[in-house]
C-alpha cells in the first residue's frame, strides 16, 4: 500500500510504502526484495515480526469470541471475514446485508 500527502499520511513530497509478507523462511526481510526493488531504498525502514494468532474454539461454549491477529492483506478482506465468521458464531446465522435500506434516514 503507497500512501501520500493526498492522503494526510506524510508529507508533500514524501511517500509512505507499507510492504507486508507472511514469513515463509528464517530470513523474512529478503523475501521482501522484490518489493525494495520496486518503492526504492528507503529513507526509514521499520521491519516488525509479529504472530499470527487464531481462536482455538468458536466461542459458543464459553460466550468468549475471539477474532485472528491481522494478517499481511492491506485490503482488510480477511479481517472483515473474521468479523463475519464471529457474527455466525454469536447469532446461528450468516450476516444479510442484500435488503439494507437504500437511504438511511437520520
């Protein structure tokens, strides 16, 4: 994900890169090479390891829903699945949202 000063994220003139990966080898800053290559050498480089936790039940025994850790997806997709799989466990039912209102009155 490139952010920028449009974005109110950094500075004119400056761009921010957020370069993720799920690690595959014991030496995880090689395995984003490609994408070095790509963005430039950087002015600042963070490089942050983090686990990758998961629930080890549904929740529905104990009423205790746990969501994962994020993972290396910028899109969000399987954190709004996360949140999704959550809702079935807490209700019995998937999430509807084909007859959501058109306008929302307020």
């Amino acid at each position: 994900m490139v952010v920028g000063a449009d974005h109110a994220a950094c500075a004119k003139g400056f761009t921010l890169a957020i370069i993720s990966t799920t690690v595959e080898t014991s030496e995880p800053e090689k395995e984003l090479a490609v994408a070095f290559e790509i963005t430039g050498e950087p002015l600042e480089k963070f490089v942050t390891i983090s686990p990758n936790y998961v629930p080890v039940t549904t929740g529905k025994e104990d009423q205790v829903f746990i969501t994962s850790s994020l993972d290396a997806t910028s899109n969000f997709e399987s954190a709004a699945k996360d949140v999704l799989r959550i809702y079935k466990n807490i209700t019995g039912k998937e999430l509807d949202l084909t007859n959501l209102p058109e306008e929302i009155e307020g």
